[in-house]
C-alpha cells in the first residue's frame, strides 16, 4: 500500500458524536425510529441534509416533507446512517477533486444518484440489504478525495488527467490508479472505514466492487450491486445510455431481476 496514503488515513479524525450514536443505535435491536430522530435532531446540519434530500425529486416522495421524524420514518435508519457518514466526510475532508476532472459539487451529485438508484432498486426487491447497500453507495467515492490529495502533493495531477482521457470505465480507472499511486480508491474507501470502525462487511463490499468474483460469498450480492450502481452513474456518465446500457448488462450476468432495475433507473434519470 502506498505509505504516504496510509499515514493520512490513520491520521483522520474519528467519527463525530452523532455519527457514533448513529452507528450504536443501528447495532441495537430495541432502537427505534424515535430515537434515532433525537439523535438526529440534535445536528441542524444533517437536519437540514436530510429534510433538503427527502424533498428532491430523486428520492421521489409524493408529498413535501417538512419534519425530521417523517424523513427518517421514509427513509429508514439505513439510509439515515448514510447521510451520517457522507455528512461526516464533508466535515472531515476538504473536498478538491481536480484531478478526477469533477468539482466538489459534481462529486457529492454522484454520490446522492449513486444512492438514489440503490434506494429505488433495493428497497423493491430486497430492502434488508440497504443496511449495507445504502451506506456503500453513499461512499462509493470517498477514496478519490485522498487520492486526488495524494497526486496534487506528488505533483503528478497533469500526468493522472492525461491518462484519465483516455479511458471510461470505473475498472480502467482503478487500474490507473493502482498504476500511479499503488492503490485504487476502493482500497482507500475500504481503509477509511476500518479506521473508523465500521462494520467490515461495509468496506468490503465496496473494497470488492470493481470484482466481485472475488468476493467472500457472503459479501459478493452486495458488491455486484454495488457495482451495477457504479457502472450506471459515475465520474464519466450519469445515466446516460451507454451507463445504463453497461450496467443491464451486468444485471443479467448477475442474474437480477431487469425490469426491476431499469424503473429504478428512470425514477432517478427522470429526475434530474
């Protein structure tokens, strides 16, 4: 592993208060919606993250939603303790991703429709994996902030954009970044939520998402999700018709329902 990437994770701060309540009302059994909207009340940040996501016409509610106890009840805890986690990475990091030739903005975009997708797909066929699937697909692109930290640093940003433009697949661009930083933004995902403490299963299957067929059995359902998702919106397409095209591929080579899949991908596409 790259040392110097290395160094900087174990040097992150750990995880804010409301993210550790988060995570121990999640690991509890007898905790329930009303204590989970306490804990979140108490964050006028993630608050208003939530309530703001809850009314954008990706997630597709029908009615405005004006409380956080009604955000949290339609979203459920999963997919709460995923704005969490994305709410404490923009607390932490400073988010330049020049490199990857996507602003701040673009980067937190993605990230929302990466989650979107989940949401609208998983939640119809089987909601109890967005346990995991919700909060992965949030942080699907956490490692590139360090990486893109680590080549501005190294001075190698020209060097990276240069090969960037020519490829266009996530695979190809893990490639590249094993090429030139000896680590791909999955590994460094995956080491950041080791050092945070997060549940191993949550790293890895986002650390297995660019090859599933080497998962453990029990994670690679959801590192080919994870992957169909990625496939469908990333830094090169957003739902776009080659995206799309590529990712339905990859659902009828996992074996997952299609027709499923391709309403959840307009739910969102519609959207935008």
């Amino acid at each position: 592993m790259n040392e110097s990437i290395f160094k900087k994770i174990k040097a992150l701060p750990p995880l804010d208060d409301t993210v550790i309540q988060i995570q121990r009302l999640h690991a509890d059994e007898n905790s329930s919606i009303n204590d989970l909207t306490k804990v979140v009340e108490k964050d006028p940040m993630l608050t208003a993250n939530i309530l703001r996501s809850a009314n954008s016409p990706l997630y597709g509610f029908s009615q405005e939603i004006t409380t956080i106890a009604r955000a949290i009840s339609l979203f459920g805890m999963a997919t709460i303790r995923g704005f969490a986690l994305s709410s404490a990475i923009k607390k932490t990091f400073s988010i330049n991703l020049e490199p990857y030739d996507i602003t701040a903005q673009d980067f937190l975009n993605i990230s929302i429709m990466q989650n979107a997708l989940m949401y609208h797909w998983y939640s119809k066929i089987k909601p109890k994996n967005l346990e995991i699937l919700s909060p992965a697909s949030f942080m699907l692109e956490v490692g590139k902030i360090v990486l893109a930290h680590e080549l501005t640093e190294n001075n190698q940003v020209a060097e990276f954009k240069t090969k960037l433009k020519q490829i266009s697949s996530t695979y190809d661009l893990a490639l590249l970044e094993s090429e030139i930083l000896d680590i791909t933004n999955e590994e460094v995902t995956a080491k950041i939520f080791e050092q945070w403490n997060l549940e191993i299963e949550l790293g890895n299957s986002i650390l297995y998402s660019n090859t599933p067929e080497e998962a453990p059995d029990h994670i690679k359902e959801y590192a080919r999700a994870l992957k169909v998702v990625k496939t469908a919106v990333n830094i090169f397409n957003q739902l776009d018709d080659v995206s799309v095209n590529n990712a339905t591929l990859l659902i009828n080579e996992y074996g997952f329902e299609r027709d499923t899949f391709l309403m959840a991908v307009s739910k969102v596409k519609d959207n935008l």
